[in-house]
C-alpha cells in the first residue's frame, strides 16, 4: 500500500531565496493560552459581525411589512446584497494590511463602526438611509474587523488550522441562531420597537467587541517583545527599505501565480452566486408555504445552528482527510440539497432541510479559508484569505437581488435551481484545483 505524501510541492521562501519575515525568523514561544485567547477574540468577532449578517433574513421580511412596505423584495434585497459586497470586497486589502501592518488599527476601526452604524440603523425611515446604514457602513466595518481577526487566527495555529479556522467561523453560526432569536422578541414587544431594539442589539456587541480588540495582538508583537530582552545581533535582522519591499513583491507575485489558488478562486465567485439564496429566502418560504410566521422566523435559526457544527467538523475531519476534499465534498452535497428545495412540502421537512443544507453550506465557509491557508506562505497568509474571500465579493452581492426578482417573476423552484447549478458548478471548479496539486485521487489535499 504506497504512503500518502501529506506535503505538497509549492513555491516557498527557499525557492524564491526571499529571506523569511521577521517573526518568523526564530519563532517566539507563544503559550497555548494566547493562541486560545485569539481563538476566542475571533470567535466574538465573527459572532457579531458575519452572524449578524446571517440574520439579514429576518430583517428582508420586517422591513417589507413595516418601513420598506412600499418597496419589492429584490430592492430590499440591495440592503444585504451592499453590505455583503463590502463585507466580502474589502478582504483583499484588510489581508494585506495585516500582513504589512498588522491587525489593531482595523480592528478597532471596524469595532466601532459597527456599533455606529446600529445606532444609524434604529434612525432609519427610508430606503436611501437603510442603504447608507447597514448597507455601506456596515459591511465596510465588518470587513475591517472580521478579515483581520481570521487570519490572525491562521498565523498563530499551524498545525490543526481548518479546526481554529472552523470553530471561529461556528461564531458567524451561533450568531446566526442567536441575534434572529433576540431580534424578533425585542421587535415583537410592543414598550420596545425597532428603534431601541437596534440599540440593544449594539449594547450588547461592545463587550464582545472589546474582548476582540484585547486578543488583536499579532505573532509579530509577540516577537517583537521577545527580541527587546534578548537582541539579536545584527546580521539576524531582516532587510529593511527597498530590499524589503522588493522580497513583499515577489512573495504577492509567486501567491498569484499559483494555479490553484486562481482555480479555488474561481470556485468560490461561482458558488456564491448561490449559497446565500437560502439563508435569506428561507423565511419567506416558509411563508409563503403557510407554516406560520414564528416557524418562519425560525428556519433561519435552524439553517444557522446546523451550519454551526458545520462548520467546527469539517474542519477537524479535514485536517486529517484533507482541506480540498472535504471542502468538495461539502460543495457538491450543498448543491444537491439546494435542487431538493421546494420539495419540502411539510414543517418537519423544512426543518429538517433547513438543518441538512445549514450543515454542509457551513463546511464551505470554514474551509474555503483553510483552503486559502494551505496555499499560502506564512508571509502571504492574509493576502491569500483576502483574496479568495474578495473573489465572492461579486457574486455574493448579485445573489442576493437576483434571488429576489427570480422568486418574483418565477417562484422559488427557479432559484432552488439557481442555487443548486452554481453550488454544483463551483464544486467541478474545486475538483480542479485539488487535481493541480495532487492528481492522485486518494491523496489528503
């Protein structure tokens, strides 16, 4: 039985001869603690920004009652659809100013600004100001803090990354199942309202906010530290000026020319034409089917708290069986479940898709990063998540109102069909790129 080979042949700072950055010269010696601590800081980030935004569902239903009555599903739609293409867009740039600058300036800045804009949003009356709000200012901060936060997680774990990476993305889950929850029995008490349910929902995010500023402290300072009690002689030092900014161009140029980091881009742009029609449209399905608005309300709960274990066990699976394999896997399946939509006739099959599709959608989000990790160097690692996560910025925007004028114009058979096609496109795409690196079909990639 021949031996699986759990390396892979990729472009490194040896075979560029590029001297290795700084703190990773001579690696510091960071506690498990601080590793943990970071863990968590990106854990209470992700609850809070992309969880949040996993409960847009619940607002697209609210407002076209309420506020936005007098505007169509697709154009309420916009609201996630801007706050999405911020959120995924900016990625590129906050992956490489982490990896040049390291992660406290954007993660205080979108920290605040993501309590900010709630405050905007329970002044909102109408379209133009809900856009402005929580879509543009929004996705702008939760691009600054969540980026940062889940690289930095990547820099400190090297081992078992795609589990780190998917117990802080379970965050984005849990808040998913959590704030829609919240949301709906603040808005439902009548001594409340939207306006100070927005309030609350802000007051509640400053102390998880803070605990995350607190764990933004890169290896780099940690090294930084280290050095200052025991100085290393000169000769040690990395290249500074012009030297250094010419060995960053050629690490940026040799991520690029990778083909498996441009096929696995491709992949995710194509699969997030899709994978977001659920989370959002799921609720007003269940609706329109006449299965009661707290159900309603609910199945975006359901969809969140699956893609929770979703995401944290994939990612332990794919640290032994392989990141592209299982992210496969988790692809192909999620487009089988999506062309099974509209079959769902009956509460406990909603349920119980709602929790299927949850489940093996949350696979895609966790390891789509580990993906992205494993075909980076350590000096390009937020470059490389930056880039793959930017590459849906797009896509991810564009689905969320052709959702909704497909579901107007056709139903939602066409959309259970639109989702499923390009979730099972962006699967042959991944298929792909796991062949560049490895054309043995048995092989961990």
């Amino acid at each position: 039985m021949c031996s699986i080979n759990y390396s892979f042949k990729q472009p490194t700072r040896h075979d560029l001869d590029l001297p290795t950055p700084r703190w990773h010269q001579k690696t510091p010696n960071i506690r498990t603690p601080r590793a943990w601590l970071v863990i968590f800081g990106a854990f209470t980030c992700a609850f809070c920004t992309v969880g949040f935004m996993n409960s847009f569902g619940i607002f697209q239903e609210y407002y076209a009652k309420n506020q936005l009555a007098s505007d169509s599903a697709s154009t309420i739609a916009w609201l996630g659809a801007i706050s999405i293409l911020f959120l995924f867009g900016i990625s590129v740039i906050s992956g490489a100013m982490l990896d040049m600058f390291g992660p406290k300036l954007m993660v205080y800045s979108g920290s605040v600004g993501m309590v900010f804009a709630l405050m905007m949003i329970s002044l909102c009356h109408k379209f133009y100001q809900f856009l402005l709000a929580q879509g543009v200012l929004l996705g702008i901060s939760m691009a600054l803090s969540t980026w940062p936060m889940l690289a930095l997680v990547g820099q400190y774990i090297k081992v078992k990354r795609a589990a780190a990476l998917g117990i802080v993305l379970a965050g984005s889950s849990l808040g998913g199942v959590i704030w829609p929850i919240v949301i709906d029995r603040l808005l439902k008490n009548p001594k409340i309202g939207f306006p100070w349910t927005m309030r609350i929902v802000g007051f509640i995010m400053i102390p998880l906010f803070i605990f995350s500023c607190v764990a933004a402290k890169s290896p780099e300072t940690q090294m930084q530290s280290v050095e200052s009690a025991n100085p290393e002689p000169a000769e040690g030092k990395a290249v500074d000026g012009p030297g250094k900014k010419q060995q960053r161009k050629e690490q940026v140029l040799a991520l690029f020319r990778q083909p498996e980091l441009r096929l696995l881009c491709l992949a995710i742009f194509i699969i997030y034409f899709g994978m977001f029609a659920p989370f959002f449209y799921t609720t007003s399905y269940a609706v329109e089917m006449g299965f009661g608005t707290t159900l309603a309300f609910y199945t975006v709960s359901i969809v969140n708290g699956a893609s929770f274990f979703g995401r944290i066990l994939p990612g332990i699976v794919a640290d032994r069986y392989g990141k592209f394999n299982c992210c496969i896997l988790a692809t192909i399946s999620s487009g089988l479940i999506a062309l099974c939509w509209t079959k769902v006739t009956s509460v406990a099959g909603l349920v119980l898709w709602s929790a299927a599709y949850g489940f093996t959608s949350g696979g895609i989000l966790s390891l789509q990063q580990a993906c992205a990790a494993q075909v980076a160097t350590s000096g390009t690692l937020g470059l490389a998540i930056g880039s793959v996560s930017g590459s849906a910025a797009l896509s991810a925007m564009a689905n969320v109102p052709i959702s909704g004028a497909l579901v107007e114009k056709y139903g939602y058979l066409s959309l259970s069909i639109f989702s499923g096609v390009s979730l099972l496109v962006g699967g042959v795409l991944l298929i792909a790129a796991r062949l560049v690196q490895n054309k043995n079909l048995r092989a961990i990639v």
